[in-house]
C-alpha cells in the first residue's frame, strides 16, 4: 500500500511540473484518475466482469479504453472513429487528425491500430503494434495534444507546443462543451509554425534528410520543410498560384479542395499562419493526416484513387 501511495504521489509531482504550455486535457487537474482507472475491480459497486485489467484499466487493452469516449459516444471528447459526425457543421468538416477505421484490422486509409506491423520508411523497421499511447502521453505532458517526446523510442526530446510551434485560434472549454470541442479540434483551428514533421520523422527516420538529386531536380523524393520559394530561378514550385488560391486545385475550381494545410515559419500569430505566403513550408501535413481519412496513404485527397480531384493537392503547389 505505501508503495502505491509514494507511486501515486509522484505521478502527481511530475504532471504538476510539467505543466506550462501543456496539452489542454488529460493533464494535471484534468487527469481524471477514474475516467481511466479503478481502485478495485468494480464499477460504481458492480464487479467489472473480466477485470481488473492491468494498470487496474476500466477496459481491456489501451485503444478499447481510449476510444470508449473518443468514438463518437461522449458529445465532448474529439471523435477520432469513423464515421465521424461532429465537424459536419463546421467549414473544413473534419479535425486537424482525421479518424481510424476499426482497430485489430490492417486498413491503408489510416495508421492501423492493434495489429503487429513493420514500420515503413524508418531504418531500424522495428514490428509496432500501435496504440493511442503510441503517440500520445496518457497522463499528459508539456506538447500540444499531448504528443509524446520520443516517439520513436530512440532517446528525442522532440517539442511541440501549443501557442510556440503550432498555434491554434480557439482554445476547448474547460470542462469540456460539445460546441467548444468542434471549434478546437476542427482542422481551421490550427496554424502549424513547425515541429509535426520532426515528430513524424522520429519514427519514420528515412525521411530525416532531403536527400539531394542532380539538377534541374533537387530532390530525390517529395521534399519536407522546404519552402515555396526556396528555389525561385527553377519555378518547380508556384508561390502566386499558391497565395492567389483560386486556379487549379483549389476548391472554386472543378475537382479542386480546401487549402491543403502548410507550415508558416514565421507567423506572428494564429490569423496570420493561415494568410498564405511565398515562404510557406509544404511538411507531412500537407499531404497526409495523422490518424487517417477517407483515401489511401491517408492522403488528404484521393491521390491513389483517381478522378477528377487526383492531383488537387500537388496543383495548389505546383500547378503544371
Ligand atoms: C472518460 C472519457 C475519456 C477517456 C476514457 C479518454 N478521453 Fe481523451 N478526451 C476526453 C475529452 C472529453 C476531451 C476533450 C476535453 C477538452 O478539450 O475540453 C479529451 C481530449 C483528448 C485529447 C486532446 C487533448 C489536448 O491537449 O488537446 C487527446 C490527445 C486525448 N483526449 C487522448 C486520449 C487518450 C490517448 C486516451 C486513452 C489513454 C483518452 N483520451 C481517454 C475524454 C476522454
Ligand atoms: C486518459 C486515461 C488515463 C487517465 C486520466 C489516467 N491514467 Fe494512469 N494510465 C493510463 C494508461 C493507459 C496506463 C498504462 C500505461 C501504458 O500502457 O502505457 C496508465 C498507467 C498508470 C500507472 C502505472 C504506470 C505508470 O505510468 O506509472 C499509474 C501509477 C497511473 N496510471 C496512475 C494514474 C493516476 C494517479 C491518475 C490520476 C492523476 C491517472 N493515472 C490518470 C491511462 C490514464
Ligand atoms: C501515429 C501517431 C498517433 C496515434 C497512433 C494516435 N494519434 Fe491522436 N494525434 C496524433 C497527432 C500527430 C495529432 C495532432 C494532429 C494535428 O493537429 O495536426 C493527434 C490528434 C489527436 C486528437 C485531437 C483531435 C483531432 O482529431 O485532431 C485526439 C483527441 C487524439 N489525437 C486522440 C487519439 C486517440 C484516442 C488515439 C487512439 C485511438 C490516437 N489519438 C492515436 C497522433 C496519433
Ligand atoms: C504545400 C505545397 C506542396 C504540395 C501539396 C506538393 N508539393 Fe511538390 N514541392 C513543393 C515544394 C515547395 C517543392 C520544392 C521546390 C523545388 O524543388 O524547386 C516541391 C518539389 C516537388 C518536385 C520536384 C522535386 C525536385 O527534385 O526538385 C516534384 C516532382 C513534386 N514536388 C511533386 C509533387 C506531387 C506529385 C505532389 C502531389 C502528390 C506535390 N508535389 C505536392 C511543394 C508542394
Ligand atoms: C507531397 C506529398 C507528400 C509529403 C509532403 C509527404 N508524403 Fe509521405 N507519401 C506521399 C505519397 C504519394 C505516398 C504513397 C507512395 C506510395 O505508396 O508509393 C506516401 C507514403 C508515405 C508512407 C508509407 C510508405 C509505405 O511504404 O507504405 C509513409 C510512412 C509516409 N509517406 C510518411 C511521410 C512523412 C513522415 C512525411 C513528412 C516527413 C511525408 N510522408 C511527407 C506523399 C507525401
Ligand atoms: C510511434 C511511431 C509512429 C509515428 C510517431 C508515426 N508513425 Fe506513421 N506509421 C507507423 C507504423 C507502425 C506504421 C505501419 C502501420 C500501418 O501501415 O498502418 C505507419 C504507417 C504510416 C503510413 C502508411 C499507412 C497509412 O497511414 O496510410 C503513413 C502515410 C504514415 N505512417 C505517416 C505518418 C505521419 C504523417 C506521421 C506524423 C503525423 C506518422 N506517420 C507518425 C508508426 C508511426
């Protein structure tokens, strides 16, 4: 019993120290120990069958306890399983993340969850068998949405924080409302400045670098962090399609789509790091979504699949 007190008291200590800039839930006085844990093997008096789980868990394994509000169930926790409804209302129609399909089956559209898989694109390709608790840090951390510092496992002290590295316009209530969850989680809320691709990167290594080709290519695969403007002689990339937004790809066109999103260095604010510029950054945001979406590679556009939108998303950049 001491034992588990002094373990107790410590997890206390360490989220209390860490809580500048922080995750905006899950966290320090919003680290609801029940939501997760039970003392004993009950639930409200009544035995949970099949428990007590390890760590003394309300469910069986991490992903079926996270998404046993983050399903669409609980109105005020971000939906993250399709299908989701919440965004329906709002001008991007979904969150900056996008959903999972159902865990325990390998699925192309999104990050396959519970399934025993190679890493792709990363050298060591260590087998992972992904979880919520993969990525995010369930008891809180100083990163936005609580994204882990090492994910990779490979000793990074990665930062990205809310209001530093990613800047976001409408903060969620406190507790939590279904109208202030929608405005927070949706995808125009965020302005990326930097940091989600060095994330990526600890896990999926390979793309650590630029690789450089031999000219008029500069690149021996699609380039990360690199800027609009960044090779202004060479016209690879075209900064006024970009910053005008209304030729091809864009969604007043035929077959076009909302603004990908994009990384903006040096933003002085949330408004302006959504105002497109020649000096915009296309990073993995740009192309794919974090959990996953409707098309494959969870691009954000049905590259894979074709039809009239399949190059969308290269065209606000590149329009050949
Ligand atoms: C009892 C319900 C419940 C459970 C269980 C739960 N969550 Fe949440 N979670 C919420 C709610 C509600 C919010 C939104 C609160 C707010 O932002 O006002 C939230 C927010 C979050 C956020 C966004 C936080 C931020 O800083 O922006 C993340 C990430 C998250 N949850 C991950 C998880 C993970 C991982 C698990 C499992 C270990 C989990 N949640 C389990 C209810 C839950
Ligand atoms: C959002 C869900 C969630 C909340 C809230 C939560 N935990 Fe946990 N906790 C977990 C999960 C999941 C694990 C298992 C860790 C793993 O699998 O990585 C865990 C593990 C633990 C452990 C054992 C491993 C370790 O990290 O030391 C302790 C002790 C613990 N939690 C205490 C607490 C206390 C105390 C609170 C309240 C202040 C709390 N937890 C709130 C999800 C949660
Ligand atoms: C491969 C890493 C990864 C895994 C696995 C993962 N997340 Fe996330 N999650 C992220 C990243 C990165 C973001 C922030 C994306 C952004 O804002 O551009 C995020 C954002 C979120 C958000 C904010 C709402 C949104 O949709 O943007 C919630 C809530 C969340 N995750 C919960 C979960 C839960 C619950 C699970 C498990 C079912 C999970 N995540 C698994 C990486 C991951
Ligand atoms: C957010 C903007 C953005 C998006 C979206 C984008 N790119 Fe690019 N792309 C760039 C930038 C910036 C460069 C670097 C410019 C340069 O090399 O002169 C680049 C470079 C390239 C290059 C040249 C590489 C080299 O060696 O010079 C090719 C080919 C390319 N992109 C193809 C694509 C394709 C195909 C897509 C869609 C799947 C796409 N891009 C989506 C911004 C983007
Ligand atoms: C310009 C668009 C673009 C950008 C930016 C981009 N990717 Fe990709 N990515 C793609 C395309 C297209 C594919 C599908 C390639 C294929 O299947 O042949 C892909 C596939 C992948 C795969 C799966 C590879 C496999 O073998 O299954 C991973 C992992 C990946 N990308 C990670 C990243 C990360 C991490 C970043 C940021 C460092 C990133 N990508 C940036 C376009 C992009
Ligand atoms: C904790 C390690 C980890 C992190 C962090 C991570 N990934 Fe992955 N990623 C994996 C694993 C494992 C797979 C193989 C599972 C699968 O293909 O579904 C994978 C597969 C992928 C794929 C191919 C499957 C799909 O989703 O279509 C893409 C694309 C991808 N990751 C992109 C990203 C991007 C973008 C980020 C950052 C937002 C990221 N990854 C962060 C571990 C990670």
């Amino acid at each position: 019993m001491l034992v588990r007190h002094s373990l107790l008291i410590s997890v206390f200590l360490f989220i209390a120290g860490d809580s500048a800039y922080a995750g905006n839930w899950h966290i320090g006085a919003t680290s609801h120990c029940n939501d997760c844990h039970l003392q004993h093997s009950t639930e409200e008096g009544v035995e949970l069958p099949g428990g007590p789980y390890s760590y003394l868990l309300v469910k069986s394994s991490v992903n079926e306890l996270c998404l046993s509000c983050h399903d669409g169930s609980d109105p005020t926790a971000p939906d993250v399983s399709h299908p989701v409804e919440m965004y329906s209302g709002t001008l991007s129609g979904e969150s900056a993340a996008g959903f999972f399909r159902d865990g325990g089956l390998y699925d192309s559209h999104n990050h396959t969850l519970g399934i025993t898989m190679l890493t792709p694109l990363q050298s060591a390709a260590k087998s992972n068998s992904l979880t919520c608790a993969s990525c995010h840090a369930v008891h809180g951390n100083s990163n936005y949405r609580n994204l882990l510092h090492d994910p990779g496992g490979v000793g990074d002290s990665l930062i990205i924080e809310e209001g530093k590295e990613v800047l976001t316009g409408r903060l969620p209530d406190i507790p939590p409302t279904v109208a202030g969850s929608i405005a927070a989680y949706e995808r125009g809320n965020i302005g990326y400045r930097s940091g989600l691709s060095e994330w990526c990167v600890g896990c999926h290594d390979i793309l650590r670098i630029n690789e450089s080709s031999v000219p008029p290519a500069h690149f021996n695969g699609h380039p990360d962090r690199v800027a609009m403007n960044q090779f202004v002689g060479d016209q690879h990339a075209d900064p006024q399609h970009w910053i005008t937004g209304t030729g091809d790809g864009f969604d007043l066109t035929a077959g076009g789509i909302r603004r990908v999103p994009f990384e903006s260095p040096l933003a002085t604010g949330f408004a302006a790091s959504l105002l497109p510029s020649s000096g915009d950054r296309v990073f993995c945001g740009s192309c794919h979504k974090a959990h996953g979406g409707n098309y494959a590679s969870s691009f954000l556009w049905p590259f894979k699949e074709g039809g009239a939108s399949f190059n969308s998303g290269c065209q606000q950049c590149h329009n050949k």
